[in-house]
C-alpha cells in the first residue's frame, strides 16, 4: 500500500472523493497547458490592444524640393485623450489600436485606418489598405 492510500484511509476519505481531486487536478493542469500554450499567439503584434500617448498629433504631407519640407493639413489633426479616446475639429469619438494597426472606431473619423511608425507617428493608410503620404506626428500633450 503506499503512503498516500494509507493517508486517505487513515482520513477516512473514500476512493470515489480521491478520483473527484484526480479529476479536478487533471482539469486544472490542462486549463494551466492551454493558457500557457496560447500566451505566444496573444502576444503576436496585432493582438494586443495598446493605446496612443496622449496628445495632439499634427498631420501633414510631404513637401517639395522647392518649397517647405511639409505641408501640415490642419482639418487632419486630432488630440488622444484618456481611454481611447480622440477629439478633432468635426467632434469626438474612439479609437482601437491593435499592434501596429491604428483604427477610429467611433466618431466623425470613423473607419480612417493609419500604421503607428513609431511611439509618436502614425501613417494614414488608403481605401486599398496600402500605406498613403498622410503623416500624423504628436507634437504637444
């Protein structure tokens, strides 16, 4: 007899409760493997959920050889506040951002979908999902 049979006799525990804890054990063990497991593909880029630092972001395009480096277009600036959430000169609203892919979900920008470039700088993306000339970099919080 092992020790552990003796122990449970001992206790009084019945062998029907000892493959109750067996099964419990086994369940808990294979929920611990499936979390384990799926923590890879959670932390593949476009999974997480992230937000924008806060600030106003001022965009504009390029320039040329002749004239200014940029041209900032004004009605494309907006201010990312607290919770996701943004407000630009034509109102308020949301936005998600999912690894590098930055969306406006809610409000008058709506459905507008950018590539973050880095911490502060965002590149509009066109109808066709290829990345367009439209840059938005955060200038002030």
């Amino acid at each position: 007899m092992t020790p552990a049979n003796r122990y449970l006799r001992s206790t009084g525990i019945d062998q029907s409760r000892k493959t109750m804890k067996t099964a419990h054990v086994l369940m808990l063990t294979a929920f611990a493997a499936a979390v384990a497991a799926a923590a890879p593909l959670l932390a593949q880029e476009g999974r997480m959920l992230d937000t924008m630092p806060h600030g106003v972001y001022q965009c504009s395009l390029p320039g040329d050889a002749d004239g200014e480096a940029y041209k900032v277009v004004k009605s494309a600036e907006f201010e990312i506040s607290t919770a996701s959430r943004y407000t630009s000169a034509k109102g308020s609203g949301t936005y998600l951002l999912k690894g590098r892919e930055f969306v406006f979900t809610k409000g008058p920008r709506k459905g507008e979908r950018y590539k973050r470039l880095g911490p502060n700088q965002l590149q509009r993306r066109s109808e066709d999902g290829s990345l367009g000339k439209l840059l938005c970099t955060r200038i002030a919080r």
